[in-house]
C-alpha cells in the first residue's frame, strides 16, 4: 500500500493557470487516447481503494463536469476525502467525505478504508504538501506537460531537499508527455 500523488504539471511546475483553468492540458484532446496512457492509468486505478482532494480540486471537478445536475458522472468508485475549512455541496450518490484538519488522523482513516489497495492524493498541491509534512507520501507520479505556465497552482509548495527524491521510472506517452516517478 502507498500514498501516492499522481497529477499533471506543465514543465515549470504548475497545475493548473492562475485563472484555475486546465485548459492548458486539455488542448492534447482526452488524454486517455494519447498513445501509452491507457496502458499505465486504468492499472494505476485499479489499485486505488481511497483518494483525498483539497476544495480548488473538488469545486473544479463539480463546475468542469456538471456534478450537481449530473451527478452519475462522479468519476470514482472508491471513497474520496474532500478537504475544506468550507462548506461544499455533495455530489448525490457520491462516497464523499468532508473533513478539515490535520491529516494524519484522516490518513489513517483512508488507508483502512482502502483495504490494502493505494491512497490517490488527487490534489491540490498544497494539500500533499501537508501529507508529505507528516511522512505519509509514498510516491510522487508527475506526467509532464510541453508547456510553460507563467503563474498558477504550483505542483507542491514545499522544500524537499534532503532526503532527495528517488527517480525510479520514466515513460514517454507519444510525443507529447513524460510521466516521472519518484521515490519520496
């Protein structure tokens, strides 16, 4: 079992723009067709047994797929922690869980809900700053964008240094992405 943060980035470090847009990405069409994703991402979430996401992630999920109107578009069959000190409108028939607070004590509550399989940290690159800050990031995959952002999310606001990460695999999608994975 692992906790992992599996996102994308742009080459210089962002997730998304300073408007919260992915737009940046999604101009590569549906990432799933890119030629090797569909290799890696459906194993990736078949060992996926819980996720976490911060509010950013959440809302924008809710407004880019029309969650409340349609909310049998929830894209997660496991149970998905949503941290926010906000309150936010739930996604009917979604297993969601509205926490805040530290997340060691929540960790420990999705890794046993997970049932041995892997804890996705979806995002926000903040919010696995603080999973990192309490040791319980396992790996980190980045699939890499060929673009430069100016300003935006940035993919994890913090200082690690020391230990360094561990690179311990590289893969090409097309010739369009790099996905890296570290060792954290």
């Amino acid at each position: 079992m692992k906790t992992q943060y599996y996102t994308a980035t742009s080459i210089n470090g962002y997730l998304a723009d300073e408007d919260h847009s992915l737009d940046w990405l999604f101009q590569f069409g549906d990432i799933e067709e890119i030629e090797g994703v569909q290799d890696d991402y459906p194993p990736f979430i078949d060992q996926v047994g819980a996720l976490a996401m911060g509010s950013t992630t959440y809302e924008w999920l809710i407004e880019h797929e029309n969650l409340l109107e349609e909310p049998e578009k929830w894209p997660y069959e496991v149970p998905a922690w949503v941290f926010s000190s906000r309150e936010l409108p739930a996604v009917d028939g979604a297993d969601i869980r509205f926490v805040r607070g530290d997340v060691a004590p929540i960790h420990a509550d999705m890794v046993e809900a997970a049932g041995g399989k892997n804890v996705w940290l979806v995002g926000g690159g903040d919010l696995v700053g603080q999973f990192h800050d309490h040791g319980l990031l396992d790996e980190i995959i980045l699939t890499v964008a060929p673009v430069m952002l100016a300003s935006g999310a940035p993919l994890l606001p913090r200082t690690i240094t020391t230990p360094p990460l561990k690179l311990v695999n590289v893969q090409q999608y097309g010739d369009i992405f790099a996905a890296l994975t570290y060792e954290v």
